[in-house]
C-alpha cells in the first residue's frame, strides 16, 4: 500500500505516542502553581525542564526567559527557507492551584490515566495542549523528510498566566525583536464538543472601572436630613440603572463606535453549532436569558460588547435596620469589548457618561486597572485557513467556527507584534479547567498532535 503523508504522520505517532505520554506525565507532575509563592521554585523547574524537552525534541534554541516575576520559556527552529512564515505558538507552563482535598478522585499531580483520559492539573490547560506540538513536529518532519518545519517556528511558554500575566506585557515589549512573527498561534483554548470540532476566530476585550460616591462627611440621620440631601448609595444605584437601555443596549454615549459588526456568513456558521440552551443556562446557573435584543445568546457572548455590574455596595449591611444617609457608596463595572473598540476611547466615554449621571452634591472618584484589547481573525484569512485545513484532515469532518467571550494575553501579543492572531486547541467543556479531576482527552490530544503535524506546510505552502 502507498504511504500517503497522512498516514506516515499517523503511524509515527502510534509508535511515539506512549513515550509523548510519559514525558507529558512528568511535566505534570511538577505542581508549579504560580499564585503559591511557595511554590515559585517549581515554576521555575517547570520551565527548566520545557527547556530541556524542547532541545530533546530538536528546537536549536531553547532559553528560559527570566521576568520581574515567574520565568517563561522561548524556543525558536528557523525552517532554512528565506520565504517561509513565522508563526509563533504561545501558551504557558504554570497551572491553577489543585490538593486532593478540593475533592479530587486522584491525585492531582501524580497523572493518572482512566481508559483514553489523563487526569491531572495542568492536563487540558495547558501543558497537555503545549506538548502536543513537539511530537507535532516531529510527525511533520518524518513525513516531509524535512530536517526543519516548513514554517520558522517559535514558541513562547508563559510561566504567570494563571496568576493574571502581571509581567507578559512588559516581557514581550522587551522581546519583541526575538519574537518577531506573521502570526501568533494560541494554544490554550478548546473546541465546542468532543464531536464538533471548531476554531476560535476571536476573544473580546475587557476594560473595567470602580467609581467611589462620596456624599456627607459621614453617616448622618435619615430622618433628620433623608430627602434634602443627595445619597451617594442612591446615586450608585441610578447609574447603574441607566447603563443599559430598554433594548439592553450599554447606554454610554460612543461606546458603539467602531464595533465590527457580525457579518450574515458569521451568523450562520455560528447556527450551525449544536447550541443547547437549556444545557448552557444549567452550566451558567442561571434560569433565563438576557441581553441585547437582535442577537442571539452565543452572539451576545461572543462578537457583542457588553457592560456588567460587578459588585455594588454601601452603607449599612449588617443585620437589622440602621436609619442613615451612608457617606459613602461603591460600584465596579466591567466593559467587554470587541473588534474595532478602542480601549481609551471607551474609557473616555465612560468617563463622560458618569460626569453628565452623578448629581450636584455627591462627588466621585472613577480609576481604570489594566486593559485588554479585543482580537478578531477574519475568515478569510490565509492562515486562519491553513488551521481549518490541518484540523480538517486530522479530524475527518467538516470545521465549525467560534469565538471567546473572555479575554486574555492574546492581545498583548497582538498590539506589540502587529501580527493576526489565531487558535489552535483541543480541549472541550468536560476538561474541567481550574475544577477538580481536571483532564484531557487522549484520542483528541492526539487530534492537536496530527493538527499541528500538517499545519506547517499548509501554512508554507498556501501563505509565503
């Protein structure tokens, strides 16, 4: 029978696949947690041994990047042909918390597998969807009789995601020469089902503010002065009110400007998921849907700019009654944000909005922390195609499409390298990210390992 590229990739990784699995359980049974301080030096012995693994696999650089907190890992094999891109695959090495007395049925750092599952923290996000890749190279090169990818190939392992990338921004400003690419590859996302596979196109942004109300100079008699002076608990309470319209449209002058609207192929091809309603309002716990009229729920998540109320608090909260005009008052909002959203602009639009809603007589103060910007891939994209290709051919079946309604370091990589962002991941609802008996899937671990064994030359040979 002729050997065909896909069958020589496959048949290699049934020949390496106990031994990928073996290398994947000792990475994971390093429990380098990075929001145990305690444990710095185990994220560090992560990443050391990553190093180590990605030489082994054949990368000519392997480095641990230091930062002001945990180290990353960069890795780098230029493929040798002047003409080929560079994608850059990121991902990180540090994991969530995890003790068996969270109420695991197995040890969470000692991997254990359960028929075609592998349980452990760490096994879906992410080290296992980090991993896949060094034996996808390999595959890749055995089939092409390459001695190096077909793509200039880098890698970048963050060791802080987990604790909210405080040190990512900074380290990929400071590396942005090194880190170069036409593409960055995010390998820490998930597909819709374990029967339907997907691509993620996009995450939104985030931009949130907390806006303290200051009223009396202290807490003052509500029978003396209520109704005569203004109440800095009434005024967080109508802002919050007003921040939607009677459409759930975010009422905030401006906020719309610039929004990318879904396109009529992007709504369709969102249908065609097998969207349960019912089944996600149990996972959300929740027992009814809102949101802005037009839409349907997964578009509202993913491709719409949304405005929440985190938290709002003030004045008395213990038991009984306590009779007061509080001093003062508290509210925090969150912004999701979405392709063609400006992050200071929208800032500057909320800061308008809450002049023109606080009355005469309650002063505020209004600070932003951090901010995340948007990312959209569109469906045309070359190399968005080279992904739905390579996860067609190792799935056998047709490719659907989905977006992240939460937001990451993805944006980051984006602004400083000017480069489309993409998704390439394995992982499904099941896993249990951040939960107890978290896990991967072994048969679509492998799924990402063939993916990533044909994705290089596609992106050579369609995107030069």
């Amino acid at each position: 029978m002729t050997k065909t590229p896909d069958s020589v990739v496959r048949t290699f990784i049934d020949e390496h696949e106990t031994a990928f699995l073996q290398e994947l359980s000792d990475w994971l049974r390093i429990p380098s947690v990075s929001a145990d301080p305690d444990r710095a030096g185990e994220v560090r012995r992560s990443a050391e041994w990553l190093a180590g693994a990605l030489r082994t696999t054949g990368f000519p650089v392997a480095e641990v990047w230091e930062t002001d907190g945990l180290p990353a890992v960069f890795a780098e094999w230029p493929s040798g042909d002047e003409s080929a891109p560079t994608v850059l695959v990121y991902g990180h090495h540090d994991v969530q918390p995890a003790a068996k007395e969270d109420g695991w049925d197995t040890e969470p750092f000692t991997p254990t597998v359960l028929g075609r599952r592998l349980f452990a923290r760490g096994a879906a996000d992410d080290k296992g969807q980090v991993f896949f890749h060094t034996l996808g190279v390999r595959a890749h090169l055995a089939a092409t009789g390459r001695t190096a990818p077909a793509v200039n190939l880098k890698l970048l392992v963050e060791g802080e995601e987990e604790s909210g990338s405080p040190n990512f921004a900074a380290l990929v400003r400071r590396e942005a020469e090194r880190l170069a690419a036409d593409v960055v590859m995010i390998s820490d996302t998930g597909m819709w089902s374990e029967t339907t596979p997907t691509v993620c196109t996009g995450m939104r942004g985030l931009a949130d503010c907390q806006i303290d109300f200051f009223g009396p100079d202290s807490d003052i008699h509500s029978g003396s002065f209520g109704g005569a002076v203004p109440n800095p608990a009434d005024a967080a309470a109508a802002l919050a009110a007003a921040l939607h319209d009677a459409d759930r449209r975010v009422a905030v002058p401006g906020f719309y400007d610039g929004v990318v609207e879904l396109t009529a192929e992007e709504r369709a091809l969102f249908a065609e998921l097998p969207f349960d309603e019912a089944q996600w309002l149990r996972v959300a716990k929740s027992h009814g849907t809102l949101g802005e009229a037009g839409y349907s729920t997964l578009e509202r998540v993913w491709a719409r700019p949304t405005a929440e109320v985190n938290g709002i608090w003030g004045g008395y909260t213990g038991p009984g009654g306590k009779t007061i005009v509080p001093a003062e008052a508290h509210l925090k909002l969150s912004f999701r944000l979405v392709a063609g959203q400006e992050v200071e602009k929208v800032r500057e639009a909320v800061r308008a909005w809450v002049a023109e809603q606080v009355p005469e007589g309650i002063r505020y103060e209004i600070a932003f922390p951090g901010a995340t910007r948007p990312c959209l891939t569109p469906l045309d994209h070359p190399a968005l195609q080279s992904v739905v290709r390579a996860m067609g051919r190792a799935f056998e079946q047709k490719i659907l499409f989905t977006r992240e309604g939460g937001s990451g370091p993805a944006a980051d990589l984006q602004d400083v390298l000017g480069a489309p962002v993409l998704f390439l991941g394995i992982s499904v609802p099941s896993d249990g990210w951040h939960s107890v008996n978290e896990k991967v899937e072994l048969d679509l671990l492998r799924k990402g390992v063939e993916t990533s064994a044909y994705l290089w030359g596609d992106l050579a040979e369609n995107w030069r």
